[in-house]
C-alpha cells in the first residue's frame, strides 16, 4: 500500500512535509494513510488548519499561505498527488452514496458517462470499477437494471478509486452540468 504525506508546498516540487502524528488533532491514527490524511483535510477549512498546525509549532508561519499538498514516494522521487486535498466543501465525494446517485440520475447524460468512462478506460482499476465502466459504456434503457445492479460494486472500490471518483465528478462533471443548466435558462429568457 502506498504511502502518502500531508505536506507545505513552497515552491514547485519543493514540499515540507508536516509532522502532525505529533499533534493533539492525529488521535493515534495512521497518518500515512491517504484516508486519515482526507478525513483531517476535509474537516476544518484550509487556513484553520495551517493555524492549528502553526499554533502546535508543526508548521512555521512563513507558511500559513502556501498550499496544503499530498505527497507520495514513486520511483525513488517525491511526486504530489495531482488531486490535492480534499476541502470541506468537497467532502461528500468520499461518501459513496453520493456517486451512487450520481450516477444513477445522471445515467441518461450521454456526454457526462462518456466522460467518466473514457477517465477511467485506460487506467489500472479494479475489477469492480471495470464491471461499472463497462455498463456505462454500453448502458442502453433495456439494461437499466443491470446497470442499477453493477451500481452496488461502488461499495467495494478501494478508497482510492473512490477518492478518483468523486473528486472527477464534483470538480468537473458537476461544473459542467451547472453550466449546461445556465445554456439552457439563458435561451428560456
């Protein structure tokens, strides 16, 4: 299993890791999990958290306005993980009845199912994550209910494949979906 760190970005591929084991705020957990790290992020605002951090003296002040990453090891060097954290605002995404849902109202939308499949067609995902691709990609009204059905292997993603997931459709589909709804007021009016 990967190991992943919170950490201060002070410059492009320069990163501080912050040492909050050490913190009242840990609780004895693991803090190289991507999960912990997720739970901690999304549950105190941003600047809240660097406050906190700088008032334990983890964090020094110079650095109360560079960003929160996550970093991971891979091939020897020290990679940021391209989703960043996830904020309080974006804590639902690791809830998985909200992809459930997602999914299950958005199945019709031709452009937003093609846009999670062809995410997650050439990645290495597990098999359950497959099997729901695929009904995605092949999903026409009479295979509704196989469809519904595959919906119930999202309980059994790993973390990550969920964290990927509803990150990519609170970020990017939901947004879209938005600006589609404003297109459509706009010629109403």
């Amino acid at each position: 299993m990967r190991k992943y760190w919170l950490a201060i970005e002070r410059r492009p591929h320069d990163y501080i890791p912050i040492s909050w084991n050490l913190s009242i705020i840990n609780d004895k957990k693991d803090i190289n999990s991507l999960k912990e790290i997720d739970k901690l992020t999304s549950s105190s605002d941003e600047t809240l958290l660097k406050v906190q951090l700088i008032f334990e003296k983890l964090l020094s002040e110079e650095y109360l306005h560079s960003p929160l990453v996550i970093i991971f090891k891979e091939n020897g060097k020290t990679r940021k993980l391209k989703s960043a954290i996830i904020t309080m605002d974006e804590k639902e995404v690791l809830d998985v009845s909200y992809l459930y849902d997602f999914l299950l109202n958005n199945i019709r939308q031709r452009r937003i199912m093609n846009r999670i499949y062809n995410k997650f067609k050439d990645k290495k995902v597990s098999d359950n994550l497959k099997l729901i691709l695929e009904n995605i990609n092949g999903y026409q009204e009479y295979t509704n209910d196989i469809f519904v059905a595959s919906l119930s292997k999202l309980f059994s993603l790993p973390y990550e494949e969920i964290r990927e997931l509803g990150l990519f459709i609170k970020r990017d589909l939901e947004k879209l979906l938005n600006e589609e709804k404003e297109i459509k007021l706009a010629k109403v009016e």
